[in-house]
C-alpha cells in the first residue's frame, strides 16, 4: 500500500449495527494478540482478519534462544496448567504431542543464606497451618503467625474504600505477621509480577482470598478450605506445563496456524493512530509524513497499556487515563549454560528481597524440564530485577551475569560451585510485567466498560485479568468472542 493509501474491507453501517464484522485488525503479535487473531479466524472463517506488530519479531516476550548449542525459553518458559485456555490452544495449534509437564515440582527458599525447602499447605504464602512454616520463619515470626490467623477488624486494615481492595501484604501481614511477607509472600509475588507486595491488588493477584476478606473468616481457615477443595478434586491436573523444546515454540504454532488460515500479519508495522469512522475503524501507521490507513470494521487493542492508552486517548479518553495508570516493571533473564554441574534437587529457588540479594530467584531449567535434561548439559536461569528497581538492570550484559553467577554460587555454598559456563545469555525485558496495584480490577472495569460503549473495538493482554500465558490467552479469547458476537 502506497503512502496515505487506505485499504477498506467491508462498511459497518451498511451491513447495520450489530452485524458481525467482515474485517478485523488486531494491533500487537504478543501471544494475546495472535490469539485473538486465531480466535477471530475461527469465529468468522470468512472475515478478513489482520495482525498488525511494530517489530521484525512474533511472539511478544515468549522467545526462544541458542545457549551453549542449546535450544532455550528466553522468556516465559511455563504455562499455568490449572486453567484450560492456553494449553488447549496451543494443543490445537499443533503443540500436542509436545506438552510436557515439570520433571520436579519442588523448589526452595533462599533464606538468611540458607536453601529452605518452599512449605506445603499455603496459598500465594498465605499458609492453611501456620506450623508449615517452621524453618522458613524465625522462631519470634513463627510464633507470631501462630498466634494471630484470624482477622483483624477492617478498620486496621488499609483499605482503599473506593474499591474495596486491599494489598496483599497489608492483608497478610495484620493477619499473620510481617515475616510471612517478607519471607514467602514477597518472594512469590516478586516471582509472578517483580512487583511489592505493599503494593499488589488482593482482588486481582489472589482473588480466591477475597471471599475472606469481605466476609471476616480467618484467613488460615479459608485457605485450608481452598487446598482441601483442590485436594478432593478428581484426577487434579500438574499445576504448570511447558512445550518440549521451548514455551517459545507456541507463538511460532500460533503464527503457522493463523496463517494457514488466511490471517494477515504485517510486521515492522507500528499502528500509531486509531479513529472511528462513518463506517468502522481507520488505524494509521508508517512514518508521519507519509502515513498509511487500514480500515476495518471492528479492531482488537493487544498491546502494553502506554501504546493502547495512546491509541484510545480520542476515541476512549477514559480508558485510555485508566490504561495510562498501570505502571510496569522492567526484568532481565540470565541463563547459563554448564557441560556438568551439580545442582540440589527441585526445580530452582525464590528470594526473599529483604535479604538484599542481586538475583530475586533461580531456575534449575535442566532439573526442571526432561527435554532440556536430554541435552546433557546444565541449564540454570536467574531473573534479576523488581519494580521501580533498576539500577542492577544499568549493568552491561557481562557485568549482569556475572553478579547473578556469583549469587548462585553463593546459594549454592561454595564459591567454585556450578564451574565456569560454556555459554551464557542475558535477555532484557524492559517494561515487561505490568503491576496490578490496588484497585486494578475496579481499574480494568472502567477499562472495558468505556471500551464496550464503542461498537466493534475490545482489548486484551497481560494489563488486564493476569500476567501468565493462560491468562493473556484467556483475555484474547473473551475479546475475540466480544468481536465476534452478533447475528449473522
């Protein structure tokens, strides 16, 4: 398409309101985006659908890598198995036969110098029986957490009235002491979010909780009730699965299937403008003085909540202020690759931020998944990095690793431990995990609700209902569903 040329497929308004759409963009080829795309595509077979990326690459922050001569996850590398949206998508996308599931589910606790194995019977930390966390806990933080389960009135709590909602630590640390946050329920949420504690919704990190906090029920009671529930439950399902040669694999699936469908996916693409018009949806992109146009009749937003924010500033200004709030931490991924080292068993370890550590947790990749394991080589990963904590992230590539090795080292017991690396790799993901602060979910609310008052647009992705991969492919399912609906 020449510069300023628009390409037009189909007219809402002469098709009538409500009538399915003939032609949809999606902006964004993370994994939400090019689901939503295969999910359009599947809805309405014969309508134009096109994905539009910014850059030369596919798959937003899942990535695969060579390290050593090995093939690895340079991003995510598990998908929540628990729920069903992104393991059957990628099944159906020609994934199936490679599901796998982790070889070890333990892991441990970096704690005071010392690898503690990671306590059963809890909850995002949130124990069911204070006493399984003996030997993570001081003896003082022990007895506190035993002391004080039930909880305390709202009126300690600090609550945000608006929405009802609460941080996580603040919650557990009334209820059970300040240690279980600082040495389990901060290093897990760091681990999902590189975020705070102080400062992650309740209601949307930890939603089953939120019965208890609004009914007053003591929090060890609920969540015994919790993991007797998912105990009981027939034939429970492994909690995480992977794809046997990388999670990075599924976006690549992903691509291959919504192309062999008809799907358009325009890369080094960056859609810059969105405006309605009489009879859809212009997005414009290209450089400004010779910008292109794409109509379409309905669009899906798929992108991080500063671009979305600026594409629906004119035609959603009060999703786009909401949207506009999340804030975002950036990350760094180190992986390291060993001819024979000695690894602990279990799966890797989290670290608790109050210990002042470089690394805030370790992957034993190679424990962890049998296909990586078959490569006879070593693979450990460390993440470094939290939100609106960036000065380790300053460090060059090689100044990076080198402080990871030397906390894994440290972790380890001994300073030669784990050898010199045949290979090491540092991927950046700036920006990479939006922050869920309180009041988020009342946050996406006002989101789609504003979102929803315009005909033919939704969005999706990590900003709204969870960070993981299942989560974002649910979101891109419910948008393509919102997209799609309507009569024939």
């Amino acid at each position: 398409m020449s510069a300023g040329q628009t390409s037009s497929q189909g007219s809402m308004s002469a098709r009538g309101p409500g009538a399915r759409p003939r032609s949809v963009a999606v902006i964004g080829a993370g994994v939400s985006g090019l689901a939503a795309a295969w999910y359009v595509k599947q809805a309405l077979p014969d309508a134009t659908v096109t994905v539009f990326e910014g850059s030369p690459r596919l798959g937003g922050k899942l990535a695969l890598g060579e390290v050593g001569g090995v093939q690895v996850d340079l991003g995510a590398e598990s998908i929540l198995n628990r729920r069903p949206e992104a393991v059957d998508l990628a099944r159906a996308v020609g994934l199936a036969d490679d599901i796998v599931h982790p070889a070890t589910a333990s892991a441990s606790v970096w704690s005071r110098g010392e690898l503690v194995p990671m306590p059963k019977g809890h909850l995002m930390g949130v124990p069911g029986d204070p006493g399984v966390l003996a030997g993570l806990l001081s003896p003082a933080g022990l007895r506190r957490a035993e002391a004080g389960p039930a909880l305390p009135s709202r009126s300690v709590l600090r609550v945000q009235a608006e929405t009802d909602d609460i941080a996580v630590g603040a919650y557990v640390a009334e209820t059970f002491g300040r240690e279980v946050v600082d040495r389990l329920v901060e290093p897990l949420l760091g681990g999902v979010y590189a975020g705070h504690a102080d400062e992650i919704s309740l209601r949307a990190a930890v939603p089953a909780l939120v019965p208890a906090y609004e009914s007053g029920e003591p929090l060890d009671e609920a969540v015994s009730k919790i993991l007797a529930a998912q105990s009981a439950a027939a034939n429970p399902k492994p909690v995480f699965a992977g794809v046997r040669g990388g999670v990075g694999r599924f976006p690549a699936a992903l691509t291959e299937s919504c192309e062999s469908a008809g799907v358009t996916i325009r890369r080094e693409t960056m859609v810059r403008g969105l405006t309605r018009t009489a009879d859809g949806w212009r997005l414009v992109s290209g450089p400004v003085p010779a910008p292109s146009a794409h109509e379409a009749d309905a669009v899906i937003v798929a992108v991080p909540g500063a671009p979305a924010s600026r594409l629906l500033k004119d035609v959603a200004p009060v999703a786009a202020a909401d949207l506009a709030g999340i804030e975002y931490a950036s990350v760094a991924l180190a992986t390291f690759v060993f001819d024979d080292a000695s690894l602990p068993a279990g799966s890797g370890f989290l670290v608790p931020p109050a210990d002042g550590r470089f690394i805030k947790a370790s992957t034993f990749s190679s424990v962890k998944w049998s296909w990586l394991a078959e490569s006879g080589k070593t693979v450990v990963r460390a993440s470094v990095g939290r939100h609106r904590e960036t000065a380790d992230l300053h460090q060059e590539d090689a100044d990076l690793a080198a402080s990871a090795l030397a906390d894994l080292r440290i972790a380890l017991g001994a300073p030669d431990a784990l050898g010199e690396p045949v290979d090491w790799h540092v991927q950046r993901w700036g920006g990479g995990l939006p922050q869920y602060a309180v009041g988020h979910v009342a946050r996406v609310e006002r989101i789609r609700s504003a979102v929803a008052a315009q005909p033919g647009l939704a969005v999706c992705g990590a900003a709204y209902d969870g960070v993981g991969i299942a989560a974002c492919v649910a979101s891109a399912l419910r948008a393509a569903r919102e997209i799609s609906a309507g009569p024939a």
